[in-house]
C-alpha cells in the first residue's frame, strides 16, 4: 500500500487512449444568405392566413369566375386585375412600401386599359408589361437579378401559398367544421330544388320564362377553374406582400476595378467615335435636304431609312457597355470616381444625341412611307432607352444605383401605358391622312392597312373624306356589347358612330377604288 505521504515520482509511460488530446472539432459553417432567404421564404408558409385574407380571396375568385369565363376582354377583367390586389394592397401600406405601391398601380392601370382600347397588339403588350410590373411589385424586386428573376420569384409565391391557404381554411373551419358542412349541405339542398322546379315553370309558362335568369351550365367548369386560378393569384399576392422574398435586394457582387489606364483607354475611345457620328449627323441635319444629296446622293426617305436599326442597337449596347464599365471602373480614390463618373458621362450624353439621329430619321421615313404599328412601337423602344440612360445619369451622380433596376421597370411600364393612352390606332389614321393631304407620302395612303385596323381608329375614320371613308367603315365590324363584363370604349364609341352613320343614308356614298 502506498503511503500518501511520500511523493509519487511522475511516471514516464505513454499516456493511455482515453487520455489523449483530441484534434478540436471543425465547426460547421455558417449558412449562405442565399439559403438563408430560401429557408425564410419557405417557412413563411408554416402560419396559417387570416380569415380575412382568405375571405377577400375568395370573393376574388368569384368575381374572377363571373366575369372572365364567357365574356370577351374589356370592363369585366379590369375589375378582376383591380379586385386581385384587394388582399395585397393593405400589407403594402403597413410596409411603407412606397415604390412597390407605385409599381403596383401602374401594373393595374395597363390592366384596365382592355377596356379603353380595342386594339389587340395595345392589349397584348399592356397586359405583358403589367404582369412584369406585377411580378417586380408582389416581390419586392429592387436589385437587377431580382427583378430578372421576378417571374420565377412569382412561380416560386405561388407554390408556398397553396400550404399557407390550407392552413388557413384548416383554422377557420376548426371547431365549427360541423357547422360548415351542414351549411353546406343546406344550401346544395336549396339549389337543387331551386333549379329543378324553376327549371319546370319556366318551360310552363313563357313569361315567367322571361324574368328567370339564364345560366349556362356548359360554362361551370371553365368557371370553377378560372374562379380557383384567380383565388389563388389574390392569395398569392397578399402572402408575398407579408412575406417578401429575402433575395429582393441581393445584388451581384462588385466587380475587380481595373487600373486605371486599362480602363480609360477603350471608354475614351468609344466616347470620341460616338461623339464623332454624333458630329456628323448634327451637320446632316443643318445642312438640310441639299447637304444630303450632295454628300451622300441619297434622298431624304431613303437616308431616314437607312442605319435606324443599327442606332436602336447602339442605344441599347451603350447600356450594356455602361453597365460593365461600372463594375470594372477604378474608385480606389475620388481622382479615379471623378474621372469615371465624366467619361462614363460623356458616352450616356453622346449616347443621347444618337437617339435623337434615330428618331429624326424615323420621323423622316414616317413623312414619307407613313405610320405604322411598327415603326410606332419601334420609336417608343428607342425613347424608353433613352429614358434608361437619363437615370442611368442619374444614378452616376453619386455611384449609387439600388433604386434603378425598379425604376426601369416603371419607366416600361409607363411607356406602354402611354402607348395606350394615346390610341395608336388613331393616330396612325389621322397622321397618314395628314401627310397624304400635304402631298409627302411617297407611296400613297395605304387604304388596305387602314382596313386592318382596329375600332379605335373609327373616331378618324369618320373624319377622312369620302368615298375613302365609307370604304374604311364599311370594313369595320363591331360586335355589340353584351352585359357590363363585355364593355370596352374603344368598340362602344365605334358601334355608336356607325350606327349613327347607318340611320343617315346621305353618310354613306359607295365605295369606289
């Protein structure tokens, strides 16, 4: 037995297994913000909706079933794209969410417009941009790859609403499930017999017949799906605008800045070449109609007609050049931003007065081979870049650009509703007609296409001389109205001028060539 007051000699033997150091454990790193968005985004679908939201959802729907299905575009599916933002609108304003609001409103104001205009290209690319500018608004896109990835950021909505709604029904039915159900049972009772005996008096006698309502039953499906689809984009809407997608302001990351030599040398030479052609089309343009014949042997439509194109082009290849020249540019120091911010200026400013060469140019090719829907879109294009690169001046005052993805949406968004606004149609009918009277058009007017053209041009139509005009009606056919759903003015003021001009035979003259 050892005594415990004698000092033990410490030993020199290996030490054991057990007792060895261990290596210190690796710790797990840390989530991306990436997967930490995505993990948020999802498990906002754990909380069930309120009663109200779902609600107002379903009120939706119904408005949706009711006046889409069976019914052309007009009054009716404005409503529905103003009644879908019904349960999203109020968590914007507790939000604060002042440009998502405003991107919103615009998104409903292309909507409405099916039932201002009749002219199914103004309609197409009115309600493509307002899904867009819908998009960008119920996700909160403020960044450049968010609001490119707005649409599946939208598709991605959609899918976590459908848990967020069940669990909602699920805790409004609760304990009264019972209740529910014998409601249910009650009601699918009521309309049975309701249907059933009104169904036999009707066929008995012609006027009752008359105040019954008429219901197509070949239309209920179509409805059930339509009214399902527009329930669950109301849903979808509230739920993003209460739990925005975390990835709405991520941002690439900021490119390398390049020396500074490096960088200048291409940006320096790309602003004296476009400040150059800049040079010679003032030049063009103030030496007039004679300068062009003799230095190009060109006439005015034929020099208008040429390289409007491979401008557009340019326009929109400086936005690129401009956005990577951005990333890459020297700021280590405020000499390197100041010089940045001018060169980078100077190609935006130079960049606009080639816009303005295009548009002249387009201008001159309308004088003279007239307007068309093309060429009217083509210019709207080339004024929306020049809009872009206008912030995109903006923006390079203080390098500070978080604000501009969003803003160019609304920029499309605004163009395409003053496309609308302006009722192309019309104006392509009153601007060929003018130019035909002062004898520029070249070619003639083109009474073929005025045929093709929609019943918003009517009001123009009625204003051309005979017998041009009573060939132009003649070609328009308007379907009347039926109900409020169906309502559109551009289709209502045309079937009032042509019926009026119908009851007066002294309007109408026949058509000759």
């Amino acid at each position: 037995m050892t005594d415990p007051l004698v000092p033990v000699a410490p030993s020199t033997a290996p030490a054991s297994t057990a007792t060895r150091t261990l290596p210190p454990a690796r710790l797990a790193a840390p989530p991306s913000a990436l997967n930490r968005s995505l993990t948020e985004f999802w498990s906002a679908s754990r909380y069930p909706a309120s009663n109200g939201t779902l609600l107002a959802c379903a009120a939706v729907g119904v408005v949706g079933a009711a006046l889409l299905v069976g019914h052309r575009l007009g009054l009716g599916a404005a409503l529905v794209g103003l009644t879908v933002w019904a349960a999203a609108a109020p968590a914007l304003v507790r939000r604060r969410a002042v440009g998502d609001l405003v991107t919103a409103a615009l998104s409903v104001a292309l909507v409405t417009m099916v039932a201002v205009r009749d002219a199914s290209w103004v309609v197409a690319l009115c309600l493509v941009t307002a899904a867009l500018a819908g998009a960008v608004a119920a996700t909160s896109a403020r960044s450049a790859p968010a609001v490119v990835l707005s649409a599946l950021s939208w598709v991605a909505g959609v899918v976590r609403a459908v848990p967020w709604v069940k669990g909602g029904t699920a805790t409004l039915l609760g304990s009264r499930r019972r209740q529910v159900v014998a409601t249910l049972r009650s009601v699918a009772v009521t309309v049975t017999l309701l249907v059933v005996f009104g169904v036999l008096f009707a066929s008995a006698d012609t006027v009752f017949a008359s105040y019954v309502p008429r219901v197509d039953i070949g239309l209920l499906p179509g409805q059930v799906v339509v009214g399902v689809l527009v329930a669950l984009a109301a849903a979808t809407l509230a739920h993003l605008a209460l739990a925005p997608p975390g990835w709405s302001d991520a941002e690439l990351p900021p490119g390398r800045p390049s020396p500074r030599a490096e960088w200048l040398l291409p940006v320096l030479a790309l602003d004296a070449l476009v400040l150059a052609f800049v040079l010679v089309q003032v030049g063009s343009l103030l030496g007039g109609h004679r300068h062009v014949l003799e230095t190009a042997g060109l006439s005015y439509a034929e020099y208008a007609r040429q390289g409007f194109a491979q401008l557009v082009a340019v326009t929109a290849l400086t936005l690129v050049v401009v956005a990577v020249a951005a990333r890459r540019a020297p700021r280590t120091s405020a000499r390197d931003r100041l010089i940045s911010r001018v060169a980078l200026g100077v190609l935006c400013v130079a960049t606009l007065g080639v816009v303005a060469s295009a548009l002249r140019r387009m201008s001159l090719y309308m004088d003279a081979f007239g307007l068309t829907r093309l060429r009217l879109f083509v210019v709207v294009v080339e004024l929306v870049l020049a809009a872009v690169l206008v912030l995109v001046l903006a923006a390079g005052v203080h390098w500070r650009g978080r604000w501009l993805p969003r803003a160019v949406v609304q920029v499309v968004a605004v163009a395409m509703l003053g496309l609308a606004l302006v009722n192309p149609d019309a104006l392509i009918v009153r601007h060929n007609s003018e130019a035909e009277r002062a004898g520029r058009l070249v070619v003639g007017l083109d009474v073929g296409y005025l045929q093709g053209l929609s019943a918003d041009a009517v009001p123009e139509f009625a204003r051309l001389d005979e017998p041009l005009r009573s060939c132009v009606l003649q070609s328009v056919a308007v379907e009347a109205t039926v109900g409020l759903a169906d309502w559109n003015f551009g289709r209502e003021r045309a079937a009032q001028m042509i019926g009026a001009r119908a009851t007066d035979p002294a309007a109408w003259t026949t058509c000759r060539g």
